[in-house]
C-alpha cells in the first residue's frame, strides 16, 4: 500500500482542513501530520480505497477514509487518541 497522491489527497480536502483545526498537530507535510516530534496521521491509497493510520503508541492503526461515516469515524478516532496524549503527557 502506497502512501496517497497528492490527488488523492485533494480529494479529501474538507476531512483535512478538519484534521488541520486540531492545534496540537502540525502537517510538515501536505496529509502528513505530527504530534510534537512524532509521526501522527498519515494516508494510503490502493485498489480497495483510501486509508488513514493513526499512530497508537509505536504501531499504526488503519482506517478507511471513503465515506462520510468512515471520515467521522477517523474524525473521532484522531480525538480519542489526542485525549489519551494528553492523559500521559
């Protein structure tokens, strides 16, 4: 699985500019996004659709991005692992 076009990722430009308004994150790069030093959120592309992975202490959690549904439900995955961030920090 390659990591999205920059096509691809202008496909989801509102579920980015939502991710955006998270102010503990930084995109250092275009759908590329850190908390402090640490890698955070990033997106695939393949055949079977679109896919975020949301980091989730050192691996990765993936999560279909096609549909309305599945960008809320990365939406809400992406506060409950800021929360628990926080909880340890």
């Amino acid at each position: 699985m390659k990591h999205a076009s920059a096509e691809t990722l202008r496909q989801l430009s509102d579920l980015l500019d939502q991710i955006r308004q998270r102010q503990e994150l930084r995109e250092k790069k275009f759908g590329i996004f850190y908390l402090k030093s640490k890698s955070f959120l990033h997106f695939h592309e393949d055949p079977a659709g679109i896919f975020a992975d949301i980091s989730s202490g050192d691996q990765f959690r993936r999560y279909p991005v096609n549909t309305t549904k599945q960008q809320r439900d990365l939406l809400s995955a992406v506060e409950l692992a800021l929360k628990a961030e926080k909880k340890w920090t």
